[in-house]
C-alpha cells in the first residue's frame, strides 16, 4: 500500500526523504543569525517580483573587531568592499 499512497500523493515522498519541514537546530530563530554566529546579520535580497532571498552575511574573523556593534547598513557595504566573496548555497531545504 505504500507505494500506492506514494503514487498518489508524491509529495508523500518529498516530505519523507527530505524531512524539510522540520527546522534544525530546534527551537532556533534562524532569523537572528547573530545569536548563534559571530559576525553575522541577516539580509533580505529581492530577485524578481514576488520572489524574496535570505541570506547571511558572515564577515570573516579577521574583520571581526572591526565588525563588532556595527548595523545592518555596514555589512551591506562591506559587500561592496575589495574583499572576495564566497557564496555558499545550501539546497531547498527551507532553512539556513
């Protein structure tokens, strides 16, 4: 009978092999990256009408103190600066 209900019902499958409605770590507010990492602040990015990105944006420990107790406008020109930027993405999972 489980592969009828999986036939019928393929998001069955989806949500049992990806487990993505559970969020990890739980009872984490993944919206306050600061809480958990050093140097971080969350960022809305709009790609298109309608569709809207979080991100994170980590600076590395070697601008930590320079980051330290600064607001969201600093990380966004940080951005811009000569430093690299590394984009890691993590899949479709719902969470960071």
């Amino acid at each position: 009978s489980v592969p009828f209900l999986i036939r019928l019902f393929p998001v069955l499958l989806t949500k049992l092999v990806f487990l993505n409605f559970l969020a990890f770590p739980f009872f984490v507010d993944l919206r306050r990256p600061e809480l958990l990492l050093n140097n971080t602040v969350n960022l809305y990015l709009t790609t298109e009408p309608g569709v809207t990105v979080g991100i994170w944006h980590t600076v590395p420990s070697s601008r930590g103190a320079e980051a330290r107790g600064k607001d969201q406008q600093w990380y966004e020109e940080a951005l811009a600066d000569a430093h690299p930027v590394i984009i890691y993405l993590h899949g479709n999972g719902g969470t960071r």
